[in-house]
C-alpha cells in the first residue's frame, strides 16, 4: 500500500485563493445571510436568547451521551463511574436547557456576567504588570475597564437581564460574522 497525497486540492495558498475569487459571489451571499439572521436576533433578542440555550442543551445531550458511551470503554472501575457521572450530569443538564430554556438563560447569564467582571480585574491588573514592564498597556486597561464594566451591568440588572443578554450578544457575532464573509466576498472579487 503505498501512501500517496490527494492532489485534487490546491497546492498552495494562492491556489487556495484563486479557486475562492471564483466563488466570491457565494460568500457575500453567506455572509449577507449571517447579517439579516443578526438582525432578526437583535430584533427578537428573547426569542434569540432562547434558541442559543436550546442549541446548548442540544450539544450538552449529545456531548453527554457521547461521554456515557465512552464511559464504557474505560477498563477501571474508578474512570467508568467518573466519566459515566459526568455524562450524566451533561444529559441532565441538556434536558434541563431544553425542557426550560430561560431558566438555564438565567444561569448561563449570571455566569457570563461573572466571567465578564473577573475577566476585566485581570485585564486590568495584567494592564499594571505590564506598565511596570514598560509595556504598551492602556488599552489593555482600558479593555479590562470596559469588560468589568460590562459584567456588573449584566449582573446589576440579573435575572432580568438573562431575558436578553444572550440574544444580543448572538445578533451582534451574527452580524460581524457576515460582516466578515461580505468583506472577504468582496475583496475576492476586487482580486478576481
């Protein structure tokens, strides 16, 4: 058996590149559809807020029957009943996004108001160590700043905030998402 590469593919970058100026068309389109899907979430940021959780829950069921599966590969005792526990616990927890999406908006919302104000601390005191070090960090702080900023208002306002925390932080990635594919789009057609 001999091992030989594909050469169907490209060759190189610029090959790479040059087969995608042709599709350039097809990417503006997908990136105009990534930024009318943002719209219509910032538009209906509940009814966003409760599809990203129930996308969550979809992955946690799969994730955690996945881990019970493994869980029958493991030779020892001690791991079949570690990893069979955390598959339960993600099955569990899928079913409870599924079965109550704005609950688990609820918690998933404190959690990332948390993870906002902590990250920002961290931010900024690594924005210290590096003015210590003579390192350019202003907007290092000022990024820290704006992050814990962000994270107590989502906490200050919990759980009303869970309502619509996620549906607009969905809309506004959708939207620089398709942002991103009509530029690239378009700066393969100016190349083309």
């Amino acid at each position: 058996m001999s091992m030989t590469a594909d050469k169907s593919g490209p060759q190189s970058l610029a090959d790479g590149l040059k087969t995608l100026r042709g599709k350039w068309g097809w990417i503006v389109a997908l990136g105009a559809v990534f930024l009318v899907a943002g719209v219509v979430a910032l538009g209906s940021v509940v009814a966003a807020t409760e599809t990203a959780v129930l996308v969550v829950g979809i992955m946690m069921l799969l994730g955690g029957a996945a881990e019970i599966i493994a869980a029958f590969g493991v030779k020892s005792w001690g791991k079949f009943l570690f990893w069979l526990l955390l598959g339960v616990l993600y099955v569990a927890a899928g079913m409870i996004a599924i079965m109550n999406p704005l609950l688990a908006a609820a918690y998933l919302t404190l959690m990332l108001g948390v993870a906002l104000a902590v990250g920002g601390i961290l931010r900024i005191f690594l924005a210290f160590q590096m003015k210590s070090a003579g390192g350019p960090w202003t907007w290092v702080a000022l990024s820290g700043v704006i992050t814990f900023a962000l994270g107590c208002m989502i906490i200050a306002q919990w759980p009303a905030s869970s309502l619509f925390v996620l549906g607009v932080f969905l809309g506004i990635d959708l939207i620089f998402i398709g942002a991103g594919w009509i530029t690239m789009g378009l700066a393969l057609k100016k190349r083309a």
